[in-house]
C-alpha cells in the first residue's frame, strides 16, 4: 500500500469545493498512465460527522483490442 499524495510525478490530487453547501469533492489524477499504476485505490475520508471510504480499480490496458464487452458493461 502507498499513501497519497506522495513524491510521484505522474500523479495529483485534487480537490473543489461542492457539489453542495459544505461539501468538497476529491479525484486523483494519473497522467500519463502506465501498467504500473493499475490497482486498487481507496480514499479514507473523515470529519466531525463520521467517516467514509470508497474505492476503485484500475486496470491499465496498451490498445482498446483488450477492453472487453459483456451484457452491454464495460469489464
């Protein structure tokens, strides 16, 4: 596991208020994206109120040949 944000160059975190009152939004951005970036990200949010956690994959692939089609869904 690596924690964000760290010391590397192809990657950003951003942050913005909304989309409501009081609220901020948070993405990462990878650029450019290389095979070694695939994996699981997960973000850790927490606050007075409570806490929260979300997570995503991503799987790198070199041409859209390697992106499969099943019941009309991305995998």
């Amino acid at each position: 596991m690596e924690l964000l944000p760290g010391d590397r160059e192809n990657l950003a975190i951003q942050t913005r208020g909304g989309p409501e009152k009081h609220e901020v939004t948070g993405w990462v951005l990878i650029s450019p994206l290389s095979k070694e970036d695939a994996g699981e990200y997960e973000c850790h949010a927490s606050n007075a109120k409570g806490e929260a956690t979300a997570s995503a994959k991503i799987h790198v692939v070199e041409t859209l040949h390697e992106i499969g089609l099943t019941k009309g869904r991305w995998c």
